[in-house]
C-alpha cells in the first residue's frame, strides 16, 4: 500500500524502539518471514529483502528459518550431537559411562568429526568393518549406540535417514 509508513514495494521494513530495523516479507508460501537478525541501519534490512526477493525470482527459495536449520544442522558434527545425546538418556550411571566410552573410544575416532548431515551408509559400514572381528559384543554395542543417535538424529530433522543400515552387526 502506497504512502503506508513502512511499506515498500515489496516485503516491510520497520524501525524497533531500539533503533534497529527488522525486515519482512509475504512469501510464496503466504506466511511471514522475518529475518533472523536485526539490522543496524535501513540499507542492511534492504539488501536482505533484496536477496530473498532474487531468490524467490531464481526459484531457490526456501524459508529463512528451514535454511538455518539446514546451515545448524550441517555444522553439528556427529561427536557433538552424539556426547548431547548421552546427556539427556534418563539411564543410570553405569550405562552413561559405558554409553560415553563406547563413544569415546569407538565413535568418535573415525566419525566423531563428520558433521551429522553428511554421514552416510558408506562411511557407517566402513566404520564398522574398521571394527574388526575380534570383539563381536563390543562392536554390536558401539554400533546399537551409533544407531540409536542417528535413530534420534532423524526424528529431530537433522537429517532424512538413518544410515545404520547394517543387517546383522
């Protein structure tokens, strides 16, 4: 609407009492997005519709807050999630200590760096099979471990599937 205070050509930009400037839009989807910051001055907010406005045009949009979970989730490095994993188990004691040096000595090694989003089936069999075959118990425990995270993994959105995908470990 023309001549409205805060109203652009496209998306809305409006100042905070704080003097920052938040800015937001109607997108394809017909819900606001809003952007994930403020911005300090009215140029910045500007140039944020500016960019979602040309990724709506090139057809590469998605929203804002799907990107951030996207870009969160890529950075999350299996270790990490895995160590917050064991955290909120309601197990007794004994099993955390096993869950973490299970994790510790068997995990983390060779997949405690990968971030979560980029492990796959192949470097979860390679993982396995790098293992060995001499302790059978041990692996099948480390590896009922590293399922159960990426099990947990998936119900969070952090990634589609799980890929423990090992018949019989």
């Amino acid at each position: 609407m023309a001549g409205t205070k805060g109203r652009r050509g496209w998306g809305w930009i409006r100042q905070l009492p704080s003097k920052r400037y938040q800015a937001s839009y109607v997108g394809p989807d017909l819900l606001r997005h809003r952007a994930k910051t403020t911005f300090s001055t009215r140029m910045d907010a500007e140039g944020w519709l500016a960019r979602e406005r040309r990724k709506i045009e090139l057809d590469t949009w998605t929203p804002p807050a799907q990107r951030a979970a996207d870009e969160k989730a890529r950075s999350i490095m299996l270790g990490e999630y895995a160590d917050r994993w064991i955290e909120n188990r309601n197990v007794k004691p004994r099993t955390r200590s096993s869950y973490r040096d299970i994790l510790r000595l068997h995990i983390d090694p060779q997949l405690g760096r990968v971030p979560i989003k980029n492990l796959s089936g192949e470097a979860v069999r390679k993982w396995y099979t790098n293992l060995g075959n001499e302790h059978p118990r041990r692996n099948s425990h480390a590896y009922g471990l590293l399922h159960a995270v990426c099990t947990t993994a998936v119900s969070d959105g952090l990634i589609a599937n799980n890929p423990c995908t090992i018949r019989e470990p």
